[in-house]
C-alpha cells in the first residue's frame, strides 16, 4: 500500500473536526504556493506582457470597474 493510501485512509477515519482543521491546511498550503508563483514570476517579469495590455485597455477605457 502506497503512503497515499495510507493518509487516504487515515482521513476517512477523522473526527469531522480534525478533518476540518486538515482541509483549512491544504487550502492555506495551496494559498501559500499559488502567492510564492504569483510572487516568482512577477519578479521574473513573466507577467510584464499582461500589466502593459491592462495599462493600455485602460488608456483605451475598455476595462470595466470592479
């Protein structure tokens, strides 16, 4: 049996309130790589391209007001 397996079934077997504090983890674990991506390829200037074609939808005033 796989150690996936093992945590799979492991997590069956918890208290709806341990199962609870387990799933607020992954979404903040989630949370935490998609800003440290969001953080990396800003720094790398992989999201230049798209600041300049919003900057210049705005200058035209085709964006729309959230």
């Amino acid at each position: 049996m796989s150690t996936v397996s093992k945590i799979k079934e492991a997590i069956e077997t918890l208290p709806e309130n341990e199962y609870v504090q387990l799933r607020q983890w992954f979404l903040e674990k989630d949370w935490e790589k998609w800003d440290n991506q969001i953080l990396a390829d800003s720094e790398a200037g992989t999201l230049d391209p798209l600041i300049k074609e919003a900057f210049e939808e705005k200058s035209k005033g085709k964006l729309k007001e959230l």
